[in-house]
C-alpha cells in the first residue's frame, strides 16, 4: 500500500529516511528520479541511507510507469520520493490514482517564490504542481509529521 508522495530533492535523508519512514512504518522506500536511476554511485549511497530493515528501490520515470500497477498491489508499506517536480508530474499525470503529495524540499533558485522555509517554486515547477492537482490529487507542504501541514494554493 501506498502509504505517502513526497518531493524532496534531497531524496533520502534524516527527514525522510527516519521521520517520515518511522510515521508511515514503511518497509519499502521507492525512490522515483531520472538522474538517481542513472547514477550508480547515488544509488550505492542511498542505499546506505535507507534505515535497516527498509527495502528500497530507485527507478528512472518510464520504469516506474511500466511497474506502476506492481508497485501499487505490493504488499509493502511504501512511501515514494521524487527527486522534482518534473519526474512527479510526468509520474503522476501518467498514473493519476494518488489522493496526496507532499512537498518537502524544493531548493531556493533565482527566479523562485517562497512558499515555506524549505520549499521555493520557480513557474516551470508551478506549471508541474498545477498539472498534478488537475489530476485531484492534493498538494500539501509539510517538513515532519509534527510540523503543521498547509495546502500548497497556487
């Protein structure tokens, strides 16, 4: 079961690798980034991060798609992180059954609104987010499971 969405662009890390893996009790972390899938090197180290006991798996976009109905019939508890909003939107609109996406990390850029201390959104990666509610799938900003949660309003 798909237990939650997140975009961080940090991938696995503290926050998604021990609080957010610990809220869901995930036993399956999917991690869904063209340039991860692509980089054995980024591969290695995040498998070094995944907590123990934790399954994981980095898949490019298009392989994700074709084990889409997989991933989502697996027995797993399974949170999915993407790297951005590109790989997510293209996810996402080709697989619209998620209800809720949560945006962690997204970095500050030149051209870029603030929406949260963590979260900065350029028009490219506004057009992406759009794209997804369109879908009906919510989007919320929230760091930790103990941080409040805010609706993302575009």
């Amino acid at each position: 079961m798909i237990r939650g969405l997140r975009i961080d662009h940090r991938l696995l890390h503290g926050q998604v690798a021990f609080s957010w893996a610990h809220y869901y009790s995930v036993s399956r972390i999917i991690i869904i980034d063209n340039k991860a899938a692509a980089d054995e090197f980024q591969k290695m180290a995040l498998s070094m991060a995944k907590p123990s006991g934790t399954k994981l798996n980095v898949f490019s976009v298009n392989k994700a798609l074709e084990l889409a109905e997989k991933i989502d019939s697996l027995n797993d508890d399974i949170m999915i992180v993407f790297g951005n909003t590109t790989d997510a939107s293209q996810y996402i609109c080709e697989h619209p059954v998620y209800k809720e996406l949560n945006l962690g990390g997204i970095p500050k850029k030149e051209d870029s609104i603030q929406y949260t201390n963590a979260v900065y959104l350029n028009k490219k990666e506004i057009q992406d987010l759009e794209k997804i509610q369109k879908t009906g799938c919510r989007i919320i900003m929230q760091q930790l499971p103990t941080s409040k949660l805010e609706e993302l309003k575009l």
